[in-house]
C-alpha cells in the first residue's frame, strides 16, 4: 500500500530552503500541448495533463513544486513526466508549495516542500521531482500543509501538518506518512488547514481550521475529527478559508470567510454554516478569497476578491454575487490568485495574477479576462 523507500525520479532531495522570492531567469519552453485533458493550480503554480498523459507544468519553482528537477520559474508548460491522470497542486505561499499526482497504474507520488512531512515520505526534505508515496490510490487532495488521499477501498488517509486538526486523526501531531482517518468515503477537498469528504451516503464531513467557520458546523472552533455538516451532497471544494459544495439536486452552497464576496451570497459577511447560493451548477472550485463554477449549459461564473483579477470579468472590482465569464468551459481550477479554464475544445485559457508566470502565457503581467494559453 504505502512505499518504505522513497523513490525519487531526479536530483538528490535537499533540506528544505528559503528561495530567492524574486524569479530567476527562465528557460525557453519546448513544444507544449495545443489541447489538455485535465488541469491544476496551488498558490503560484500550475499543471495541466494532456491527452497523452504527458504532465506539463509552469510557475513558481522555488522549492521544486513544478516537479522539473530545477528551482527556475517556467514561463510557459514544461514537461515534467508521462503518465499522470490526476494532479493537485498545495500550498500557501510560493516557498511554501508542493504537488501530488496520480499516475495511471494508481501509484502516489509527491514532490516540492516538506517542512511539515506533507509529501507523506516519511521525511522533512525538500524533493524537487517526484518521489512514490504508495500505490492503489484514486483520489488526491493537496492542501497548504498537508495532504489527504483516498485508496481504492474507500479508506481515507492524511498526513502534514496538524496544528489545526486538519489531518482528523483526533490528534493535533503533524505526521509525515499517511494516517487512517476513516473509511466509506469517495470524494475529498482540502486548502488551507482544513479538509472535507464525501462519504457514500452522500453526507459531507469537515475538520480542521475553523476560524471563519469554513467547516459549516455552526462554530469557529478547530476539530481534529471529522464532524458531519450535512447530506445530499455531491461535489465539494474549498479555498483560504471557504467552502462550496453541490448538492444532488444540483444547487450550490457556500460557507466561510467572505471578506471579499467569495461565497457569493451579496454580503460580504462570514457564514457558519452552509448558505443557499443558486440552481443549476455542475463544477465547482475555490481559490484564497475567490471561487469559480461551470453551469449544466458549460457557462463559466466567477465571484469573490479580484485585485490580481482572478475573477475574470475584465476588472479590478471585488465581486459578492457570481457573475457570468464566459460559455462553452468544460473544466476550471483556482490557484492562490490565478485562474484557469479548460474549454468544450480542449483548450486553455488562464488569468489573475501572473508575477511568478503561473498563468503560462510567457510573461509576468496580470490578466483580469481569460487569455488563451496558445501552442509552444
């Protein structure tokens, strides 16, 4: 089930460092997919999965997140490994990242910052390409600080951090190899220092950081065990410190913190417990004060904090209500600060912030309306 070496695919693993915040010079990107089946994003860098199950990846690189072996930030998709069917990219700052992916033979792997063991290795150590976890996996979850991942029998695991309770092991020790938490569940979500499931039943499970009541549970209180928040639920998905979710009836659902309008109910006021939003959503994803859905007709919406232009409405303005982007989107991923969007046509387009060259596009400028990731 969990591998007892570690099995790295590149350079020798290092201590964890404190990176040069500034970029260093990038390299030229070769020949990058016109189309991408899948897509991730962590605080300041992102990945997208093409037909071929090729994993390409850009960004920041400072500890190794992007997975190429190197610390340079890469303006534009980099080749990184084959194979790969699921990604998820953590993390809270751009010293601060790691990944996951999932390869195609239900393998584990895991790279970038590992300060508090959130590679699940059994170790501290920065690695700046992937190293195997374990094997027989289907789902994954990346969060700041830790990790979460589900094995094919339902079983879910955790490890990282655990200051805030966030792995639900019913302990506050952070663990640097995965930890049973439960078993029976089949869909999981984590940012920040908390974490979310869906067990079989279709009831959903919170714990962890609490203190904008992201965990729906009535109270601003960290749990270190999962507490049930509600039921008929469907998809899940959090960011900073929010949650959405969808119920099977296909309404959307929102709680948390809402400084800047992210959950999307026209105030700008936190929730403790899960606020009807509106019908007929299908995707859902949360960026650090933001949130994104797709509609069952493929329109894009948006809503929440926009200073880097995350939202993608063409300005600056903060958002408390979603607001439509655009149509014929088949898939969407939040970064930190940064969006991005696959189309009906495999295509890929990105926006927000860009200082680290998360969005791909070949520069470092900020984008406030989606921008076409073109053909390299």
């Amino acid at each position: 089930m969990f591998s007892a070496i570690v099995m790295s695919c590149g350079k020798e693993d290092s201590p964890n460092p404190m990176p040069n915040p500034m970029p260093d010079p990038t390299p030229e990107p070769g020949p990058s997919p016109e189309f991408y089946q899948s897509i991730d994003a962590g605080f300041n860098h992102s990945f997208g999965i093409a037909p071929n199950d090729e994993l390409w990846g850009w960004g920041s690189n400072s500890v190794g997140q992007v997975g190429d072996s190197s610390q340079i930030f890469n303006l534009g998709p980099m080749l990184i490994d084959s194979g790969y069917t699921s990604i998820s990219a953590g993390g809270d700052t751009y010293w601060l990242s790691h990944t996951l992916g999932l390869r195609k033979d239900g393998t584990l792997w895991a790279w970038g910052n590992n300060g508090f063991g959130q590679l699940g290795v059994g170790n501290i150590l920065t690695h700046k390409t992937p190293v195997q976890v374990g094997s027989s996996f289907i789902a994954i979850a990346a969060g700041n600080l830790h990790s979460l991942a589900l094995w094919e029998d339902g079983t879910l695991w955790s490890w990282g951090r655990n200051l805030e309770g966030q792995l639900g092991d019913g302990t506050f020790v952070s663990q640097s190899e995965p930890v049973l938490v439960g078993s029976d569940f089949t869909a999981i979500a984590a940012d920040g220092g908390q974490s979310y499931a869906l067990k079989t039943d279709s009831t959903l499970w919170a714990w962890g950081w609490n203190k904008y009541g992201q965990l729906g549970d009535s109270s601003t209180e960290n749990r270190n065990y999962p507490v049930q928040i509600g039921s008929n639920f469907i998809k899940i998905a959090t960011g900073g410190g929010h949650c959405l979710a969808i119920k099977s009836d296909h309404t959307l659902w929102s709680w948390g913190a809402n400084g800047n309008g992210q959950l999307g109910d026209g105030t700008f006021i936190d929730r403790h417990q899960p606020v009807f939003i509106e019908n007929g959503f299908e995707t859902i994803e949360a960026g650090r004060d933001f949130s994104l859905a797709i509609k069952s007709d493929g329109s894009l919406w948006a809503w929440g904090g926009n200073s880097q232009g995350q939202v993608g409405s063409g300005s600056w303005e903060n958002q408390n209500l979603p607001i439509q982007i655009g149509f014929n989107y088949s898939s969407i991923a939040a970064g930190g600060l940064h969006s991005l969007a696959l189309k009906t046509d495999g295509t890929l387009w990105a926006w927000g912030s860009n200082f680290f060259g998360q969005l791909g596009n070949g520069d470092f400028e900020n984008q406030n309306k989606p921008v076409r990731i073109f053909h390299q």
